[in-house]
C-alpha cells in the first residue's frame, strides 16, 4: 500500500469508525463513459481490456450479455466453461502464494521467500497448459492429499477441518491459515448474494439498474438490504452461514481450490436473461464473487452499439459503505499509525478488492461512495 493514488482508484479504510464514514472508494466509474456508442460486438474485448485483472471473466460476461440483448441464442459452451474455471483457479493460486505470505503471516515474507513461492506456484501445470491436470500438484504443494479427500473432511466439518488440516499438514497454506487462526477474531454474519438466483428477482433488480444507474451499481443492494459475494457464497454452496468469519471465508477459498482442483465445472454459474427487446443482464461467478453486466443496445445486426452498460463488481457488494466489510471495520480497534494490523489484513485478504486499499487515520465527513 502507498499513499500515492492508483490510476484505478483504491479503498481507503477506518478501523474502529462507525459506518458509513470507515470505507470509502476512489474507483472511477470509467465504464459507461467508454462504452456508450462502441459497437456491440466490440464489447467484449473492450472490458476485458478496462478489467484486466479479471479479463476472461468481463469477457465472458459481456458477451452473453450482448448474446441476450440481441436475441441470440444464449449458451455456454463447455469449451468457455473449462476456461473459466482454469482461470478462477489461476486467481485463487496466485492470492494464496503471492499475496497471503505478504499479508496474513505473522512474519511478512521476505524476498527470497517470495521469489521462491513464485517458482512453485510457476510449477503448476494449471499454469501453463491448457489441458493440463493440476490435481497431482494440488495434492503435493496445496493440501497434502487428495482434493476429494480434502472435500470430504470440509464437507462434514469446515470449522474442525480446517482447523485439524491446518495443524496437521506442512504446507505453506496450511501454516498461513494456521497463524491466521491465532489473530483476534471479527465474527461477520453472511448474508448470502443470491441475486441470480431467481428470473423475476433478477428482472426486478435489472429494471432498478437501469432506471437509477451508477447509484445502484456503485453501491449495490439485493431486497433492500446489503450482501456479499465470494467463494462462500456461491449458488452452489448449501449453507454459507457458517463461513462467519475472515479465517473461514480463506477456508472457502481453498475449499474451492479443490473443487476446481477436481475439474468441476458446474461449480461456477454462468448465465444471461433478456429484459426487454436490446437489453438484458448477464452474470459470472468468478475469484472475487459474482460479476453482473447489465447492457442497453440501439439497433441490430452490425449496426448494433452500446447505448448503455454497467458493471457491478464483487468489490461493490463487499465494499459498500453499510456492507459486511464496513461492519467488521467498526468492530476493530481505532487506527492509531498508518501500518495495518494482521486482523485489518486478514479480514481485506478474505475478502480481496480488486484494488488496493489504504488505511486512513482522519476520514473525511464527506465520504465518496465504496
């Protein structure tokens, strides 16, 4: 972190401060200002471009968003979705052999710890090659065995597996989870983004994109309430409520590891809904959460553009200002220097901004929106 402001806008975060006025964002809201106008077919690219760290994801997303808009056939081929979850995979690999060592151990790594992290994690077949197996790897430098058997003992248990894994186990996420665990403790019940669950929830919430625009896709709610998203929050996860602390959302993160580990595709929900004629609403769960883009198209054919296009973000749902984050920040002691404590770390790491984040002594009264 460094005080100097990121072209892309960051966080800046008040421990110990009540809400709303200990989270506030600087990100620019670049999206429908360099859209609007570009031709449809040009979507795609273009946004993979803007959100680069998340590329394939936009990419996918956009595109089925354009597909729907424009009537055409909506579909996923199994092609996109191996690519999806090759690429989530990469995500979650490189936040746990990049940046945890940075940010949640008691002793932050040193260089020639780093630079020997990176040359394991480059070792990774899901790395390299498209079609590469990554199960062997995961079970020789992520989690000691199996990835079914490591589903297993998360399944009947998360919090005693977890727990009895992390001590059990000498690897390096292991050990990280496990000095995690020694950290004060913030309990932060889940309330459980399921948006795209349902048609006429989604319709609902599509019509309040678009008539209110960027004040619903900067701080997004679902049913009048905040949410937030991530790999504990997944349609496909039965019961989320008990990832209820940062420690166990790092859990549902290796948990997923595994699961992708097993090359299941269908884990990660992929889809696309019509609205009205030139406009629909596309999703994709990937890293970070769930990505929505909402589309308005003038014309057809290759005459079609943009009209209007918003993106709402993970970092939106779990960064609002009245948001899980926001919650957890109040129940935090008051900063009194600019270096983070571990908790401040672990509790950002569980729930990963897709841009860096500064911790703030003197927050403004004026708070820009997160």
């Amino acid at each position: 972190m460094n005080t100097r402001e990121p072209l892309g806008g960051q966080l800046w975060v008040g421990p110990g401060r009540p809400r709303p006025a200990n989270l506030r964002s600087t990100r620019p809201d670049w999206v429908g200002r360099l859209t609007r106008g570009l031709a449809a077919r040009r979507l795609p690219d273009t946004l993979a471009s803007l959100f680069s760290l998340c590329s394939h994801a936009h990419r996918l997303c956009a595109g089925l968003a354009v597909d729907a808009a424009l009537a055409r056939e909506i579909t996923v081929p199994a092609a996109a979705r191996e690519r999806l979850a090759r690429q989530t995979l990469r995500e979650h690999l490189c936040r746990i052999w990049i940046d945890w060592p940075r940010r949640i151990a008691v002793l932050s790594a040193q260089a020639p710890d780093c630079d020997a992290s990176a040359r394991t994690l480059s070792s990774c077949p899901v790395m390299g090659s498209p079609t590469s197996d990554a199960a062997g790897w995961l079970e020789r430098y992520a989690l000691g065995m199996s990835p079914e058997r490591w589903l297993r003992g998360w399944q009947t248990d998360p919090v005693a597996w977890l727990s009895t894994w992390s001590r059990d186990v000498d690897l390096p996420a292991a050990r990280l989870l496990r000095e995690a665990a020694q950290a004060p403790c913030v309990a932060i019940p889940v309330r459980q983004l399921r948006v795209h669950a349902d048609v006429s929830a989604l319709r609902a919430w599509a019509r309040d994109l678009a008539a209110e625009g960027t004040a619903v896709a900067r701080q997004p709610t679902w049913m009048g309430s905040c949410a937030e998203t991530g790999t504990w929050a997944r349609l496909a996860e039965s019961n989320p409520e008990r990832y209820d602390t940062p420690l166990m959302r790092l859990g549902a993160r290796m948990a997923e590891v595994a699961w992708l580990g097993m090359n299941d595709t269908d884990r990660l929900a992929v889809g696309a809904l019509p609205i009205s004629p030139g406009e629909a609403i596309a999703w994709v769960e990937m890293s970070r959460g769930l990505l929505i883009h909402h589309v308005q198209i003038e014309g057809w054919g290759t005459a079609a553009r943009i009209a209007a296009c918003q993106v709402v973000a993970p970092t939106e749902w779990n960064f609002h200002p009245e948001g899980a984050v926001a919650q957890a920040l109040e129940t935090l002691p008051l900063a009194s220097t600019g270096a983070p404590t571990r908790t401040l770390e672990i509790l950002m790491e569980a729930y990963d901004p897709c841009v860096p984040y500064q911790q703030e002594l003197s927050v403004p009264r004026e708070c820009a929106h997160a």
